[in-house]
C-alpha cells in the first residue's frame, strides 16, 4: 500500500523524464535564438524615431538569450520553454512593429526600449512605490486575515457572538469597501491609518464568513472523539475546528487577497499619496505612458507574486488533502 | 498501555428523548442494565431502536432526560477517557496522519508517550503506514487505526457503535478476530452495538436485545463460551433463532 501511495506520483515524474531521456529534445533550444534575433532586430535595424536605450535593450535581449541557452544546456527548460520562444518572438515583433516601423498610435503605445528607460531612469520611485504598497497591504491583509479568522470563529462557535454581530456582518460586510474610504479619511486622521482599517474589513470580511461556514461544516462526531478523550473548549477551537475548516479558510484567505488588491488601488489613488496605485495616477497626470505601463508591470507581478505565495503556503498547510488546485 | 482495571458500569432506570419538530419524543424507555467488569457486552436491535443513543450517554456525551448512569458506582457527569467509543466511521482527524491521530489522547492530555503510540500502532498491525493521510487507507486500515487511537489511552471501557458495520464481509470477519483478540487481551469491558446477530453471537459474552419504539431490553442472553466460536455451532444456531424470534423474525426460522 506504501508502494502504491509513492508510485502514482513518481510514474508521473518518470514519464516526463523517461521521454527526454530516449532522444534528446531540441525544442528547448529554440529559446535562445528567438531571443537572439529579437537583439538582433533591436540593433541592427535604425530606430524610427530617437528612442532611448536601444543598445542596452539589444543587449540583455541578448544575455536572456544566452542565459535561455545554458538552460536549455543543462535541461532546465522543458516545461517552460514554448513559454520562452514565444516570448522572445513576441518581444521581436514588439520591436519590429512600435518602434522600428511605427505602426501604433504614440505615445499611448510605446516601444521596448521606452519601457526599459522608465525602468533605467525611475526604478527608484517604482520601488519606493513598491514598497509602501506592499507596507500598506502587508498591514492591511495580515490584520483583516487575523480578524477575519477570529470573528468566524465566534460566528461558528459562540451562539451570544453569532447573535450580536451576525447582523452587522450582514448589514456591513457586502458593501463595498471603496465606498466607505470618504468617509474613512473623514474619520481616521491618517489616511494610511484609513487605508489599513478599510483594507483589513475588505480581506477581513469574506475570511470571516468561510471561516464560519468551515466551522460549521465540521462533522460533531470528530468534537464527540476529542471530548470523549478529555478535551476542553481550547482544544476543540485550535486543534479540531480550526483546521477542519482550513480548506474554507484559505478560500476565504485568496478571495480576501483579490478584493485587498483591489482596495488598495483605490485607496493609493483616492488617499494615500504614495504606493503604485499613486504612482500610476501620477503618471495618467503627465500623459507618461510608458511609466504607467511600467508600474502595470510592477503591480501585476506583485500580485502574482503573492498569490503565489499564498497557494504555496496552501499546499503546506493543505498537504493531507487528496487533491490541490496547481497554480 | 498497561492494560487498566475494567469498569463496571450500571444504566439504573434511563429514559431518553429527543425533541424532533418541536415534539419531544421519547427513544430510549426505562433501561436498566448491570454490566459488569470486563464483560463483552452486544447490544442487539433493530435501526431506531436508540442503541446508538444509549451508547452516548454510557460516553457521556448526553445526560439523560431521566434515570441514572453509574461507572463504578460514581455518576457520570461528562465524557472521560475512561470510556472511549468507536463510531461506525472511522472519525479520524483528516489532517493527521495515521499516528498522529493515535496519539491524538495524548495530545489532549498533554502528555507525549511516544512508546505506547508506538505499541498501538503495532497492536492494530498498521506498521508501515503510520506516516499515512487518512484519505489513503481503506476503510478495515481507518477503523484499525480509530481503534488503535482509543486503546493507546488504556480505556476501562470501550463503547462500540457498529464499528465494523461499514466493513466488507471479508475484512469484517478479520476485524471480529481482531477485536475479540484485543479484549481478551486487555481487559477492557466492553459494550458493542451491531444489528448482526451473528456477529454478537461471535464476540459478546452477553447479548442485551433493545427493541420497540422508544426502546426498551426485550431480550439479554448470557453466552458462556469461550473463544473461538464456530459460527455452525449448534448451540449458537439455537441462540440466534432465540434472538430472531425476540426480534419479530420468528417466521424466517
Ligand atoms: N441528536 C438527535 N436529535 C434528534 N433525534 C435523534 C438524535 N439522535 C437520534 N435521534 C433519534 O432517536 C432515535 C434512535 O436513534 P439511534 O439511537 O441512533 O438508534 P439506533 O442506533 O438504534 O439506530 C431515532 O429515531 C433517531 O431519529
Ligand atoms: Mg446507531
């Protein structure tokens, strides 16, 4: 049976390898020219207008390409390798369309290297704002994940709690965040005080309701078996119901992260006069596309980053499941 | 594990009711049962009958409306690791692994006696999979591993609901050894329920038949024969046509 567990992951692993082992695989060495070609492109060919930065970009255009090549090399770039020509030929199109032949509308489609020079020029602003964005949410999530958890917790648990502040959830708890922040910055003196308190109700309240319905979900007869065993009220919360309901917690956890995401656009737009939500309305303010594509970029990786992040806390937590979703 | 004194318990009078739909309803009436120390105690019924509920208020996981529940001779006032059960589902914790959940007693009680874990483990013949998610075994490997998780805590009584009801027949048969082994082996009273007769027959030392809404003891048979039975034994044959016919199956036999 042990043998049986261990074996459907491992054939799953072998097939991948068994198939590059049998007759080498080419393809990952497409990555490396299609990189090459795009530098290629990018120096060779004359700009159409005086953009900034041309050589450098036609010169990590071409280390990627090599970097692509020692990975591919050393087999590292199986799975992600359609991933990698793709990009290398997109970028070369890129290039080839905006700012060799102009094609698009300027300024509000902008060339590679214009990208690359807000980069060049302004990465200290980008991370600064990356900084206090990630401050702002870090503060924000963290409190309305730690509140949300507890508040469901009295919802599923504590009959008088669940009385008294079923109603106000249900009353509070749909609006939209966004809509409270006027009054917010009325209320609360610091506007990134304002800003954490919003975020931390916008992540705080669909933890709080999964929260509550795991609990509630959890089956009695596992309460019966640790209160057969001498277990008191403590145990049941931390070590039964908790984790019981921490598939809907972490439900409740990612849908939080996409609404506090959202809160604090808005709330670096509207308040809070730092983070890259200003940072993108700046630049709206100065018609300074490429900063806006520029801080886009930043934003959606940092996003993604911490969805990431998220999911692979998941796994750990969630590894005796049967099944997980693979991000 | 040392193998601790078995309890004697006393069901003195015990009424029970439920209240369902807003009418109380009565499913256990006037039950009066001596069960004494390290006895193998069936408890025989049809479904409804409220065997189920009788076994909870031996745990003490309910009080009962009326009537009394002594463990030797001190009323129950809750549950305790004295009397443990067994549910016809396995109840392991999900997100524990095989000896996790065995040890779960011992997390409860705060102390860490990684030994008598061991020896459990050994005991329900689960060796090899003590590192296992509950999801990956098969049901006979769960209700081992549930019954591993009860005996590590050296119970004086173990109260079983259908433990084997969800089992197939063949692993079933392999499980009603392997309890009968254990019980003699550590002296624990215990009070099983099933609906199959010849499964109480096998085990027991005494059969308790409840019947009739609410329930009530309508039969309790002594079977003064050791172990190992023989399922054509002659006698047991008689005993489980006994038993049909208190049941209201007499027309069968
Ligand atoms: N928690 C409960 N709430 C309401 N009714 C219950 C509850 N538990 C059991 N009952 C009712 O009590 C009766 C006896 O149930 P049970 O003890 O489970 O019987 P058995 O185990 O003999 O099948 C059934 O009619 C059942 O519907
Ligand atoms: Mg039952």
């Amino acid at each position: 049976m042990s043998g049986l567990l261990a074996a459907a992951p491992a054939r799953l692993g072998a097939t991948g390898r068994r198939a590059s082992a049998r007759r080498p695989d080419w393809r990952p060495f497409l990555a490396a020219p299609a990189w090459w070609l795009a530098a290629f492109v990018t120096w060779y060919w004359p700009d159409a207008d005086d953009f900034p930065e041309t050589a450098l970009l036609s010169r990590l255009l071409a280390l990627v390409g090599a970097v692509l090549f020692v990975a591919a090399l050393s087999g590292r770039l199986h799975r992600r390798g359609p991933w990698a020509v793709a990009l290398g030929l997109a970028l070369a199109a890129w290039e080839v369309v905006q700012a060799k032949l102009l094609w698009l509308k300027r300024p509000f489609f902008g060339t590679p290297q214009d990208l690359l020079d807000v980069f060049v020029s302004d990465w200290r602003r980008l991370a600064d704002s990356l900084a206090h964005s990630l401050a702002l949410l870090g503060v924000g999530y963290a409190a309305g994940a730690l509140l949300g958890v507890a508040v469901g917790v009295g919802l599923g648990r504590a009959p008088r709690f669940r009385y008294w502040a079923q109603p106000v959830i249900r009353l509070v708890g749909p609006l939209p965040p966004a809509a409270l922040l006027p009054l917010a910055f009325v209320l609360i003196p610091s506007s990134r005080l304002a800003s954490e308190a919003l975020l931390a109700l916008a992540a705080g309240f669909p933890v709080a309701i999964l929260t509550w319905s795991g609990i509630a979900a959890v089956d009695p007869a596992l309460y019966d078996v640790a209160r057969t065993m001498g277990a008191k009220d403590r145990f049941l919360v931390w070590r039964v119901a908790l984790p019981a309901a921490m598939p809907q917690i972490f439900v409740g956890l990612f849908m939080g992260l996409g609404v506090s995401f959202a809160m604090l656009v808005v709330a670096e737009m509207l308040g809070v006069k730092s983070g890259l939500g200003f940072y993108l309305q700046w630049a709206q303010g100065w018609a300074a596309y490429p900063n806006m594509y520029a801080a886009l970029l930043v934003m959606s990786v940092m996003c993604s980053v911490l969805m990431s992040l998220l999911f692979k806390v998941r796994d750990r937590v969630l590894r005796w499941q049967k099944d997980g979703l693979k991000w | 594990m040392v193998n601790a004194a078995p309890l004697s318990l006393r069901i003195a009078d015990v009424s029970h009711a439920y209240r369902i739909d807003g009418a109380e309803r009565t499913v256990l009436d006037g039950i009066d049962l001596r069960i004494a120390p390290g006895a193998f105690v069936a408890l025989l019924g049809a479904s409804g009958s409220g065997k189920s509920t009788l076994l909870r208020l031996m745990a003490g996981l309910e009080r009962p409306r009326s009537g009394r529940i002594l463990a030797d001779d001190v009323e129950i006032a809750g549950p305790g690791p004295d009397r443990l059960v067994m549910f016809q589902d396995p109840t392991l914790y999900p997100w524990r692994s095989v000896r996790g959940n065995i040890a779960l007693g011992h997390d409860i009680a705060g102390r860490g006696d990684r030994d008598a874990v061991e020896r459990a483990i050994d005991l329900v013949g689960l060796r090899g999979f003590e590192r296992a998610w509950p999801h990956q075994l098969s049901g006979g490997m769960a209700q081992r591993a549930a019954l591993a998780r009860a005996l590590v805590n050296a119970p004086r009584a173990l109260l079983l609901d259908e433990p084997l009801g969800k089992l197939d027949s063949l692993t079933r048969l392999t499980m009603q050894t392997e309890l009968r082994r254990l019980w003699e082996q550590r002296g624990f009273t215990a009070v099983m329920v099933t609906h199959d007769v010849e499964e109480a027959l096998l085990l027991a030392t005494r059969v308790v038949v409840i019947g009739g809404r609410p329930g009530r003891v309508i039969g309790d048979i002594a079977i003064d024969m050791q172990a190992p039975r023989h399922r054509d034994d002659a006698r047991l044959l008689g005993l489980r046509r006994d038993i049909l016919g208190q049941l209201g199956h007499r027309e069968l036999w």
